[in-house]
C-alpha cells in the first residue's frame, strides 16, 4: 500500500461548473498506483464538488436554477414565502459572498472515489466536476489523497 498527496489548481469561469475529471485521471496515472481510493477536497469555502450527468449540460443549468432558487442571491424569506426580507449580514466579498457559503454548506467539498489501472471509476455519464458559486471567476485549490498500491 502507498500513498500520494498533491494539489490542484484550478481557474473557474464564475459561476458554474469546471470538469475536473481529466485533471483528477492524469494525477491518478502520474502517481504511479493502479487501484485504490483518492480523497479529492476543495480547500474554499464557497464553493463545493459533485459527480453528476456530463452528457447533457442542462442537467447542470437546472441543477443551477435549482439551487439560485433555495438560495437565493438578496437575503431569504420565511419557507412560507411571507414576511420580510431579511438581507444577509455577511457580505464582506460581495453580495454573491453569503450565498456562496450557504450554498457550499448543502453540497459537498470532499468525494471519495475509487480508480482502477489508474483511472476514477465513474459511470457512463458521469464526470467530477467543481462547483463555483461566486459570480466571478476564481483560482482554486484541491487536495488530492490518494491511497493504493
């Protein structure tokens, strides 16, 4: 058994989705181990991972709607929908910044996945991909762990 630490940069486009899955295939092969498990984990707070449909890229935009929807950009009201607006008091980076934390808060920043002959193990149509939910482009960081032999 080995193991291999290293990290990723990545430059997002904004908000959206960066397929990392080449990136991840290629530090997989250039470590040298054929089967095991790789521990990947964004290192910021406003943004997150996910394995989802890479065939079809409305899946993402509605997976983008979707969560502009629970969490929307100007503040939050009552689940009912009645009452005040309440704006977030967070908002030091931008008025994009609350949101992008709650945002981060329910999906992911870490996945464990699996790699055989060197290479994630992912259905047909799935890809890794980082999820930015800032507005504006940004450069971010991955750990990537691996652990196999």
């Amino acid at each position: 058994m080995r193991q291999h630490l290293t990290r990723l940069a990545v430059q997002t486009n904004g908000e959206g989705f960066t397929d990392l899955t080449a990136a991840l295939n290629r530090e997989v092969a250039a470590s040298g181990l054929q089967q095991g498990v790789a521990q990947v984990v964004v290192l910021h707070t406003s943004c997150s991972l996910t394995v989802n449909e890479n065939a079809d890229p409305r899946v993402l935009r509605d997976l983008t709607t979707y969560l502009r929807a629970l969490v929307p950009q100007e503040g939050v009201r009552s689940l009912s929908g009645h009452g005040d607006l309440q704006r977030y008091a967070h908002d030091d980076e931008g008025v994009d910044d609350m949101p992008a934390h709650i945002r981060t808060a329910l999906t992911t920043t870490s996945l464990g996945l699996s790699f055989d002959r060197s290479r994630l193990v992912l259905g047909t149509w799935q890809a890794v991909y980082l999820w930015e939910h800032r507005a504006r482009a940004h450069p971010r960081h991955l750990s990537l762990h691996l652990i196999g032999e």
